[in-house]
C-alpha cells in the first residue's frame, strides 16, 4: 500500500476512534440512566426500548473496535 492510501486510512481510523468514543459514551449513559429508572418503568414500553438501544449501542461499539483494530493492522502493514 502507498503512503497516500495509508494516510487516507489513517484519516478514516481517527473518524472511527472518534465515532466509537461517541457511542461508547451514550450507550454508557443510556444503560445508566435506564438502570436508575424505578423497576415498574424498566419494564414498562419506555424502559424496554431504553435496555434495547444499549444493547444495540453495545453491539455497535464491538463492531466498531474488530473495524478499527484491522483498520490499524492494514495501516500498519500487520495485516
């Protein structure tokens, strides 16, 4: 690979770290506001849409960092 495509890579890498620090941080703070709802709300339509969008936002987050991980092995020639 050229160093112009590795720099473009590079370039994509710090949008994914960053895209991935985003939604690390609202899954963390949708599973903690959804953990301090009362038990009768967690269960209730809200509370269960709550739980699924930090499972969701979970699964994100995994994929996010197998991406950036071979991401940065390509960059790095590792690959």
């Amino acid at each position: 690979m050229n160093a112009r495509r590795r720099k473009e890579l590079s370039k994509a890498l710090e949008l994914l770290n960053t895209a991935y620090s985003i939604i690390e941080s609202v899954k963390e703070d949708e599973i903690e506001a959804f953990e301090n709802l009362p038990e009768g709300l967690q269960q209730a339509e809200q509370g269960s849409k709550m739980e699924e969008i930090g499972f969701e936002l979970e699964d994100m987050v995994g994929s996010l960092e197998e991406y950036t991980e071979t991401l940065d092995s390509i960059i790095s020639g590792d690959y």
